[in-house]
C-alpha cells in the first residue's frame, strides 16, 4: 500500500466555494460494494436507500468561531490564532500564526481589547492562550473555513449542520450539511431511526499523508463521546438486522473506536480519544453504509472511504464524479456507499 495509490486529478472548478440552496438540492453520487456500480440523484431522494430498522448515526458538534485577528502587544505585529479546544475557564489550546511571534509570556489583544497571554507551547506547536476571566473568545471570533475555500461565506450556518449542538470542532462534519429537518422527519417517518455522537474535528482532518507509506502517518487525535442511548440504540439496532449508517466519516471513526473495545463489535457508551487510522484491508464492526463527501487526494478520509468500498471503485467513483461535473469538499456534493 502506497500514499500515491490514493491520489487522483481534480479540475481546480470542481472545488465548490459555496454551498447550494436548499441543502439538499446537492447532488448524490451512490456506489454500491461488491458490483461498483454508481447511480446519480439528489440528497432529498435518500430515503430511496434506507429502510425501517435502519439507524441514522449523526455527529452533533458545532463549528467553534475559532479564527481569531490580533496584534501583539507591544509591538503591533499581526497574528492569527485557530482555537483548538477549551482546557478550562480561561485557557485554549490554539494554532497560532507567525508562531515566532508567540513565545511563552507574550501578550496578544483580539478584538476590542481583549488581550491574552502566551502560556506555553505544547505538541505540533500549539500554544495555550490564557484569557481574561469572564471574557468570550469566541464572541470575537469567526467561523474557521477549510483554505481551500477562498469565497466569502455569508450565513455562518451553511457551516453547521442543523442538528448540531456541541461546540467544540475545528471544522464542520460536512457529510451532514446536506440534511435539513424536513428530510430527516421525512427519514423518520419511513421508520429510519436516529442516533448522535459527538466527535470535535480538528485541523489535521485537512492533512494530506505526506509519507510514502500511510500505515506510518501519525494520525492526529480527536476527542468523541457516545452516550448510552446510542449505544443501547446501536446494539439494538444489530440485533434486530438493521443497517448502522454512518453519516461523515468522523462517525464512522467513533463508532469503529467504540465497537474496538469488544471482540462481538458491540458498543459500549463512553469518551475519550482516538487516532484511530482506517486504510484497505480494515475491518469494519460496527457500520455498514457511510454518507460522505468527496474528499482530497491522498488523505487519511479518502482511504477510509476506500477501506470500505474498495480503492478500485472509490477510485472510479470519483473519476465519473469528475465526468459528471460534480461539485467536491466541504460545499460540494455527497456520495452513498452501499
């Protein structure tokens, strides 16, 4: 297995810079396992795919206002700072750029003078930023948008998915964008039921694999939780032969990680951490179908999507994806893996 076996040409076009209304107007790309063959409709018409019995597992985190402007103080100099995740009352973890500029005990203003210190420096480069107490961060913040994405978003919640309710990503579970409410009530009234999980995206999910090998990647870690409703809902649904469709591959992370812990694959509710790294020849537990977007070239996502479809057919799925002009990443459209 090779980095290269996972890459793919893309006309610079087809990235989407916005989303389309309504969300699920996008297009839908559907590839069924072990036949390869692909149908093409739009994300309303789902429902043509699931059945009663199914259960429809949703990451609720929300998008942080995470990208902050500052100065230093002192010496005017302009940085950004990504905020990562929250320590405690006053302390974030954050990516910080030009990170030369921000040694331990130097003092940045965001905002209307709100100015932060400079704690330490942990792992990747990170630093900690200490806040004043009682002071909003991310009330000076903006919505964090993948680079890739140059247009300016209008309505910062095209970026969230509108069952979302965790704060805490880097970066929004795009495979969701394309659901509204009515769909999913649509969904539920043909008897598709729904759980949720939490995982918090971080910034590495933008990370190509740079290594030849990518059994040798180091995989970023990301906090998730699983509540003992959809675990019981998870293990209920398996026993009675219903299909465990994962909506974005971060789910489908949480629920492999959570089904790791027993030999039977059955989920136990809990939290924590995973680096969880899924190629070709990984397998699966716990979920049978994936709802996803069309992902980078040689990324950690991509090979996921190829562990369970198979590299061949994930690779001329995207290839008639190209053809057909669809739109790919963040704001494009959304393929079914059967």
């Amino acid at each position: 297995m090779r980095t290269d076996d996972f890459d793919f040409a893309l006309p610079e076009k087809l990235i989407a810079q916005t989303p389309v209304e309504p969300r699920d107007a996008s297009r839908l790309l559907v590839l069924a396992r072990g036949t390869g063959i692909v149908e093409h409709r739009l994300f309303r018409e789902i429902g043509a795919y699931l059945r009663a019995g199914d259960l429809l597992v949703l990451n609720e985190t929300r998008v942080l206002r995470a990208r902050l402007h500052g100065q230093v103080a002192g010496t005017g100099g302009t940085v950004e700072a990504l905020l990562l995740r929250r320590l405690d009352e006053d302390r974030w973890e954050a990516l910080v750029r030009p990170g030369r500029r921000l040694r331990p005990g130097r003092r940045v203003v965001f905002g209307a003078g709100v100015e932060a210190e400079v704690e330490s420096i942990g792992e990747e480069g990170t630093r900690v930023l200490r806040f004043p107490p009682g002071s909003d961060p991310e009330a000076l913040g903006e919505t964090p948008l993948p680079p890739y994405i140059h247009a300016t978003l209008t309505n910062p919640e095209r970026y969230q998915t509108v069952y979302g309710r965790v704060p805490g990503s880097a970066a929004a579970p795009t495979a969701g964008l394309h659901f509204t409410e009515a769909l999913l009530a649509d969904l539920e009234a043909r008897g598709v039921r729904r759980a949720t999980v939490t995982l918090h995206i971080g910034p590495g999910t933008f990370r190509p694999v740079s290594v030849p090998d990518p059994r040798e990647h180091p995989m970023h870690a990301e906090w998730y939780d699983v509540g003992r409703e959809t675990a019981d809902a998870l293990n209920q649904t398996r026993a009675a032969g219903g299909r465990v469709i994962a909506v974005g591959t971060t789910v489908v992370r949480v629920l492999e990680q959570a089904g790791a812990a027993r030999a039977d694959g059955c989920i136990e509710a809990g939290s924590g951490w995973t680096r969880l790294l899924i190629l070709p020849g990984y397998r699966f537990r716990v979920v049978d179908l994936l709802i996803t977007n069309f992902h980078l070239p040689r990324s950690t996502l991509l090979m996921l999507v190829s562990a369970l479809a198979g590299r061949e057919a994930t690779l001329a799925a995207y290839r008639e994806a190209v053809a057909q002009q669809y739109r790919f990443y963040s704001f494009g459209d959304a393929m079914l893996v059967l």
